[in-house]
C-alpha cells in the first residue's frame, strides 16, 4: 500500500480527485448551455465549416482558422441526424467535454511546481472558474486552444527530450485553432534551449525537424 494516500486517500490521490473534478465539471457546464437556443456569430460560421467539411464539401463559410471546424466535422461525419439542432448540440457538448477534460494536463503542469494537494486545486480552481464555464458552452475555438497550449506547456517543462519536441507539435496545432498560438513559439523556443544544452548538432536538428 503506499503510505503516501494512507491517511487520505480520497483527497490526496489524483486517480480519483481528478476524474471527479472533470464529471463535476461536466455536469455543471451542461446546466448552462443553450441546447434549445441555435449558435450564432462565430460559432455558427465554425458549424458551418464542419457541416460542410463532414459532407466532403468546400464550405463558403470563411473562418480565421479551421482547426476548430476540421476537429468538429469528425465527430459530425460519425453522427447521423437529420435536425441541425443536434449537430450544435454535439458542437457544444465537445466542447464542454475539452474543457473539462483539461483539467488533467492543468494537473500535470501544477505538478511542475507544487505538490500534488495544489495541483489538484489548481485543476478545481480552472473547471469551476465562471468565466471558464460560460466559455465552455459557446462552441467556440476556446477549449481546444486552451487545451493544446497547456499540453504544450507541460511537454516543454518536460525533462524528457523528445516530449519538448513534441510541445512544438501541440503548439503547431494550437495554431490551426487560433493563430495566437503561434506568439506563443518564441517563449517555446526560449525555453527549449534554455533546459537543453545548445550545441552545433542539436542547433540543427532542431531546425531541420521545425
């Protein structure tokens, strides 16, 4: 037995704080969406994308950047429906699961820096934030961009070499969602070669694999 969840083993052992948290999140974040109510403004322009994506179509709909829709539009392809109300239903709903669902790498980069009671409060205090709740039930860009940027973090904090190449990755698709991500590559890189020594051959590797 570890001695380490002994005392506590509920509050302290994130196996099973942390997949509370998320179903807790959850269900909160499904008492406040819209369901009845059709996506408007930029979600609609994303609905649309996917729509069309899904059917093997080009879409009219002009969006900043695809990686939202295109992520959409693969879980529309799997779902049969013929009320378009169910597809912004499926809409929102991924996107309040991602939302949730982010509290596992919120953990794991909490973890970088503090142990694991804070850790798992840094999770809570990100899937009970208001404003973070109200985000989530848009089915907007949000989420998913929020998601791939703290992976990223995460991997790049990573004393694994081949995890910090793969935070560039996470960044990359980031990217694809919205385009701050790419302010982000600078900071990734700064770290990446602050944690690993610089060296001719690790310089260009680097830059022939980015």
């Amino acid at each position: 037995m570890n001695l380490k969840y002994a005392k506590n083993p509920t509050i302290k052992n994130p196996i099973i704080v942390l997949p509370t948290i998320i179903a807790i999140g959850i269900t909160i974040r499904f008492l406040f969406v819209p369901f009845e109510i059709p996506l408007n403004s930029d979600n609609f322009a994303y609905f649309m994308y996917a729509i069309d994506h899904s059917l093997g179509q080009n879409s009219s709909m002009q969006v900043s950047n695809n990686g939202w829709p295109l992520f959409v539009s693969f879980f529309f392809s799997l779902y049969n429906s013929g009320n378009f109300l169910d597809y912004m239903a499926l809409q929102r709903i991924l996107s309040v699961v991602i939302s949730s669902l982010t509290a596992i790498p919120i953990y794991f980069l909490c973890r970088k820096f503090f142990d694991e009671k804070f850790a798992l409060l840094g999770s809570l205090i990100f899937v009970f934030e208001p404003r973070i709740i109200q985000n989530s039930t848009f089915g907007i860009t949000d989420p998913l961009y929020i998601l791939l940027i703290v992976i990223g973090m995460v991997l790049i904090l990573s004393s694994s070499y081949k995890k910090n190449y793969l935070a560039f990755i996470a960044i990359a698709l980031a990217s694809t969602v919205r385009i701050e991500g790419l302010f982000l590559l600078p900071a990734f890189i700064f770290v990446f070669f602050l944690k690993n020594s610089i060296n001719k051959e690790k310089f260009f590797t680097f830059q022939f694999q980015y």
